[in-house]
C-alpha cells in the first residue's frame, strides 16, 4: 500500500502513458487497477516487478518479464516479454538500462526462457535505444493507428 500514490503518479503522468495506452488515467482508475491488481503473476517471477530505488527507498516503476501470449491469450512456453515503465523524474539516470539487463539475465539464467520478446509503439524514441542497446533484434513492425515494433533477443546471439 506504500506504493500506491506513487505508482498513481504515474498512471496519471501522459508523459509516461504517451505510448503505453496513450491516455493519462484518472486518480480512481488507477487506484481501481492498483488494488484489484492489474497485473496478477501466472507465478512469483513471471511478473513484473515493483522497481525501488535503493538510495530513496522509492517506488519509481515497475520493470520485469511477462508471459509472451499467442494470439489465443495462451503464454508461449519458453518465452517471455520484457517491459519497463520509470516514473518522468527518474528518466535518464539508466534505471530502465540497469533493468533490462538485469531482467534478461533473470530470465535466460533462472527462468531458463529461450527467446524474450519486446513491443513497442513506433515513436516511443528513448525505449527503441534502451531495447536496442539491450541487444534487441528487429523482428516485425505492426502497421495501424498506432504501429508497433516487435523485437525479440535469444540467448548468446
Ligand atoms: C522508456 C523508458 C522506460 C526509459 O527509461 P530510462 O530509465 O529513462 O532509460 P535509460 O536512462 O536507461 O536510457 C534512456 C536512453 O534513451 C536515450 N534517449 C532519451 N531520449 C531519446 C530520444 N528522444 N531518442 C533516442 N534516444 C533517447 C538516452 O540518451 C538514454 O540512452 P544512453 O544511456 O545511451 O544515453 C522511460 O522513458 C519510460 O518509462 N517511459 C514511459 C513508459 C514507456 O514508454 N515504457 C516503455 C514501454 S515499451
């Protein structure tokens, strides 16, 4: 519960909502969706994570791996989806860098996963360059309203 007006700053943030969803939410939906958590684990791993900033002692966003989900909603065995979202004062200090390779590790050494995929919306610049500096491949970019790159990274390639 600590958590919660922090991570409704963000939800309520359209800098950080600008290309995950594109909407700020308002103050009830966001605490709606921290309390009737959102984001349930299919187990205590395969989730995403409070991210805590040591030095403060602060919630600034969460980080982690999700099930990759085929097109039936079922998750893909082997497979996981990394995802990051660092609250607007945090940015630029490399948390969602130190993250994603934490994460990666976490997910081929522990998880044993075999491929990580990642999806994000064209135009979202500095997540394109963290994902790509992560070692993030190409694989397919989703045309529409809203366009999507899909990357993915396998292990020692
Ligand atoms: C994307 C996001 C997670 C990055 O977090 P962060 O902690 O600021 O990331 P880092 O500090 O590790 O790295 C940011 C990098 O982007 C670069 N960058 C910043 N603005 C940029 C831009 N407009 N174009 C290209 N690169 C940019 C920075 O220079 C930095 O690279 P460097 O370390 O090589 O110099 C953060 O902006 C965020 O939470 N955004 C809102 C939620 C979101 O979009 N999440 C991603 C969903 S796919």
């Amino acid at each position: 519960m600590a958590d919660m007006d922090a991570y409704c700053d963000m939800e309520q943030d359209p800098d950080v909502r600008k290309f995950v969803g594109g909407y700020a939410r308002s103050r009830e939906d966001a605490e709606s969706r921290f309390l009737n958590g959102a984001f349930q684990p299919v187990n205590d791993r395969l989730a995403m994570w409070a991210t805590i900033l040591k030095s403060e002692n602060k919630y600034i966003g969460r980080c982690g791996l999700y099930p990759h989900f085929n097109v039936d909603g079922n998750p893909i065995k082997d497979e996981a989806t990394l995802a990051f979202y660092i609250a607007r004062g945090y940015w630029g200090r490399g948390f969602a860098t130190e993250a994603g390779q934490a994460f990666i590790r976490f997910g081929f050494d522990v998880l044993k996963v075999k491929r990580i995929v990642a999806t994000i919306q064209v135009g979202n610049d500095p997540s394109v360059h963290v994902i790509k500096k992560l070692g993030f491949m190409l694989c397919h970019t989703e045309s529409g309203p809203r366009s999507f790159y899909h990357l993915e990274l396998k292990e020692n390639i």
